[in-house]
C-alpha cells in the first residue's frame, strides 16, 4: 500500500537507529579495565591466550607493538570460536618498560622488584604502550603506540623497600605504579597522553575507535538519549 505523500516524507525523515558493536577489553588487567570504563559504555572483558616472551632481538617497542596486535586478534578469534556473528569492537593492549633497550615486564616476585628499581634508579626509562582496536565486520584493524619518559629519582635501598612493602607492584611493568604511591620515586614525566603509563592510552584508543566508526563520545551520548539509545549487539 502506497503511503500519502506527507507519511512518506515523514517516514523517510525518521532517524535510523544506530546500532553499536560490543566493546571487549582483551585484557583482564583491573588497571586498563579502570581506565577503558572512563568513556562510560558497556563492555566486557576476555582473556587473551598469547605468549608474552620476547623474539630473538626484538625491541621493546616492537615486542609492545606485536603483543597489543596479537591480543586483539586473539580475542577476535575467541569471539568466532563462540559463533558470536555479533560486530564487534575488541582492545588489545601491551606495555614495556625500556632501560637502555632491555625490557623489563613484571616482576612476579619482590626480588625481582627490587633488582629493577635499583637499576631504574637515577635513569631515564621509556614506558611503550601499544594499543590495537580491531573491528572484523567492517575490515578496521589499527595499533597505535604511545611512549613515556620517565625519570627516576636516586633511590636507596631502603626507598626502594619502603615503596615495594607499601604497594607490591609485582604486577606492573618497572615495579611502580605512577598514578599511586609510585609517583614519589620519579622525578619527571614526558608523555602526550598521562594515562598511557597506566597501561591503555585513552587519546589514541578514542581516535582509533572513532576511526573504526565506534566514536565514544557519540556513543555515550546515544545511550543517554532516552528512547533513541542505540542498540548493541
């Protein structure tokens, strides 16, 4: 049945839903789920299945680059392995820290700690963040690597005991935390986005999902719309 003219106008007027991918973190690190959940949207976590062991004269900035990539299609591949046809969106996200070209990762234990701080002390450390947001119903694959500067203070032994009792950092790369307690070991910071250090850089995952046509600032504002909230898959 053909509609009058002024209801087909009407009709071809009305916005058209728009409908989000399901956001997955590829990361159970609480540090980048903190940080992801900043943008306010909905999302979920998977475990990533990749060996973190470095390549045979592979840099840090590499080794950071190649683990955020891998992570991310990790987690693409689980989805698929689930039957999940659902579009979605998946971050993947790698840190190294760097001294002089040799890469420390986490610690694990207190000793191992304590033998990278003494050797951070007084030395200039480059923290590589890599993150990579894939989006497979659309082709979107890109990373993007983010680089801090870090100087630490002179140290002494027992500076660096005092901090590894009150914290116990043995989860984070370089044995600090720089958005707590940490901070008191630095003496400076270089960075163009601060919570790169943290381990996810929010300046590029958000342009890379506005490029993968996911913008978060939009997004956000839809799912405060009211009755126009998009859908997610």
């Amino acid at each position: 049945m053909n509609l009058p003219i002024n209801q087909r106008d009407a009709h071809s007027l009305a916005p058209t839903p728009v409908v989000w991918p399901r956001l997955i973190l590829g990361s159970t690190s609480p540090y980048r789920r903190e940080l992801l959940s900043r943008f306010g949207l909905p999302f979920d976590t998977c475990a990533p299945r990749v060996d973190e062991i470095a390549l045979a004269l592979e840099t840090p900035r590499d080794l950071a680059w190649r683990l955020a990539r891998a992570k991310a299609e990790d987690v693409v591949s689980q989805m698929h392995s689930h039957a999940s046809a659902a579009d979605v969106l998946v971050i993947g996200s790698d840190q190294v820290a760097d001294l002089n070209g040799q890469a420390l990762g986490k610690p694990g234990t207190h000793d191992r700690a304590v033998a990278q701080l003494r050797a951070m002390r007084g030395q200039c450390v480059h923290f590589h963040t890599a993150v990579c947001v894939v989006r497979p119903a659309t082709g979107f694959a890109q990373t993007h690597l983010s680089t801090v500067q870090v100087r630490f203070r002179e140290l002494s032994d027992a500076d660096i005991e005092a901090y590894l009792q009150a914290e116990q950092p043995y989860d984070c790369a370089g044995s600090a935390k720089a958005e707590t307690l940490g901070i008191v070991l630095l003496s400076r910071i270089d960075s163009d986005d601060p919570t790169a250090l943290i381990g996810l850089p929010l300046i590029a995952t958000s342009t890379l999902m506005r490029e993968a046509g996911a913008d978060p600032l939009r997004w956000r504002a839809a799912l405060t719309s009211g009755p126009m909230a998009p859908l997610l898959l």
